[in-house]
C-alpha cells in the first residue's frame, strides 16, 4: 500500500491523498487562469485565438473589419472573448486530468461498484447527507471482497491513476487541440451567423437557456449525478450555456455594429451626392446658353445625376452586404458610368468609424 496520509486497508491510495491530488488539479488550473489573464492583458491575443473575428491594424481594433478600438463596446468584445478563452482552457485541462493523468466517476445509489472496479479504480462510499461536504468521511470500498450492493443510498466516488503511455498521451493531446479549435472557430461562425439574422441570434439563446434549466433540473431531481459521472461531464454540461450565452450577446453586438455602420454609410453617400448636385447647378447656372441643344444638354446631366443617386444608395446596400459577407446585388457599374458623364467622381467610403 502506498498509504502516507489517513489510513485505508483495501485501497493503493487512502480518501485523503486521493483528495488531496484531485486538488491539484485546481492549483493547476489556477495557475493556467493567471497565466492566460497576463498575457491576454499584456498582448494582443485575440487576433491570434479568434482569426477572422478580430484583427489589429495600425494600432485600431477591428471586430468583423468594424472598427471597435474604443468605447463600451470594445470592453464588452473584449470581455465576451477572454470568458470564452477561460473556459475552454477549463474544459481542455479537464480533459487531459481526466484521460492522462487520473480518472474520476461518480455515482449514486445503493449498487455496487462492479464495473469500477473491474477497471482497478479506488471506490469509495459516502453518506448522501450534506454535512458529507464538511466532514469528508468515506468507507473504503473492498472490491475483492463480496460484491453486495448497499443496504441505503451512498455516494460511491471511483479515483485510478491512468497508466501513461506516449502513444495515449499523442492522442489525447491532439484531441486536446481540436477541441481547442472547435470552441474557438465555432465562436466566431456563431456570432456571424447570429449577427446576419435575428431568428438564430434568438435561437441561440433559447438553447442556452434550455441547456441551463436542463441541468438544473437534473440536479433538483437527484439525476443530475447520473448524467455527469465525473468533473469532465461536469464542465461539459455547464460550458454549453455559458459558450452559447457569450455567442448571443457578441452576435447582439455585431447586429448592432453592421446597423451603425449602414446608417453612417447612407448618410455620407447621400451627403456626397447632394454636393455633387449643388456643384452642377451651379456650374449650368454660370455656363448657361440660350440654345436649346446646350438646354437639352443640361437637362440630360441632371437626369443623369439623378439616376446616379439611385445607384448609388444601391450600392450602399451593396457595401453592407460585403461587409456582413453576402453577395451584393445592383448594378453598380452603370452608376459610375452616370458619374463620369458629368464629369463627377465617385465618393470615396471610408473604412473606418
């Protein structure tokens, strides 16, 4: 037996030690929590976990190519990322504890531990009372002895150390990373979908809510302990709300962003315009002849600023949509044919707020 601390007669480990190895397990993840938080304050590392949704360029802080350096909405982006980030750094660690280094179930109930122990896991049986959590007594479990199953309801906690392999230890990691992966780049496809519509926004939403009164009913009905066996389907099962949470509320703002920046993008288009009309009155005024042809002639530029205003609040509508990733429609061509008829440019749109 390598019992050190506590005693115990049929297990390799007594409850103690098992506990107290378990809560490495927490130091490790305190460690990597404060980790992450000095280098997400001290870098810019959201570019570099959420590519495509955020990205940096000459000292501005663009969201969706939106630029969103400073304000409260930065913050809340900001804020929205580095959750997520923790909690994928949570879920992964989990992970690699649970399948590298010490494998963990939980059950509840008056039957025996047969298959636990068949797998050589340390079970140990608790009383389902809540001053358990204080006292943290156990009886150990003696899987050689008669498998009879429990004269009341107990708390049977199951502890085995993985044995290590680099062939194990290659896979679990590389599934480590496409978790990893999978929770950023879902991130940032669920907020663009949810940013281009309203019903998926709300969508999403509703599925968080669900998923979080799913498991408190679980819990209040005594099956919440069947469902989640161990920490790993503990974090799991609570990461899926707080994942699709943070995906509403980013969404929320990137719908409210893309309506901000079709509204500036009309005005100055519509601003543009007006001048150019001004400046052509103005010159047909000065330049006027009595001749009909050269009446006609003018007659025909407004016409055609004038068609050259429809296009072009066309091609508004068009720049939004390469901005939120749809194909435009209009013909924009034939707007900058119009333009240059009458010796007008088109005006140029700024990228940036």
């Amino acid at each position: 037996m390598g019992v050190i601390i506590g005693e115990s007669s049929v297990t390799a480990f007594s409850y103690i030690e098992y506990q107290a190895i378990v809560l490495i397990l927490a130091g490790i993840m305190c460690v990597g929590m404060i980790g992450i938080e000095l280098t997400m304050n001290r870098f810019q590392m959201l570019p570099l976990l959420f590519p495509g949704v955020f990205s940096v360029r000459e000292r501005r802080f663009y969201f969706f190519e939106l630029d969103v350096t400073n304000g409260k909405v930065a913050e809340q982006l900001r804020s929205h990322a580095k959750m997520l980030a923790r909690m994928t750094l949570v879920v992964v660690m989990s992970y690699l504890w649970q399948h590298c280094v010490i494998s963990t179930e939980t059950a509840v109930g008056n039957h025996f531990p047969k298959k636990q122990c068949d797998m050589g896991l340390d079970c140990f049986a608790s009383e389902v009372h809540f001053v358990t959590l204080f006292t943290r007594t156990a009886k150990e479990v003696d899987c050689k002895g008669p498998m009879e199953d429990f004269e009341k309801r107990v708390v049977v906690s199951c502890i085995g150390f993985i044995k290590p392999t680099a062939s194990g230890w290659l896979m679990h990691f590389g599934i480590a990373h496409s978790l990893t992966q999978l929770n950023l780049k879902f991130y940032g496809l669920l907020i663009w979908m949810g940013g281009n519509s309203r019903c998926i926004n709300r969508l999403f939403a509703l599925l968080g809510f669900v998923s979080l009164s799913f498991a408190i009913v679980l819990y209040f009905g005594g099956a919440f302990s069947e469902f989640a066996t161990s920490w790993l389907s503990f974090v799991t099962t609570m990461s899926v709300p707080v994942f699709l949470y943070h995906v509403n509320r980013s969404a929320t703002i990137l719908d409210f962003l893309w309506k901000q920046e079709s509204s500036r993008l009309q005005g100055s288009i519509e601003q543009h315009l007006s001048l150019a009309l001004e400046d052509v009155e103005m010159s047909e005024q000065e330049q006027s002849l009595p001749s009909a042809v050269g009446g006609s002639q003018s007659t025909s530029n407004r016409d055609r600023v004038r068609e050259a205003v429809h296009h072009m609040r066309t091609r508004t509508l068009g720049r939004i949509a390469l901005l939120r990733g749809v194909k435009p429609s209009g013909d924009a061509q034939k707007s900058q044919e119009n333009l240059a008829e009458v010796g007008l440019s088109e005006p140029e749109l700024p990228d940036k707020q």
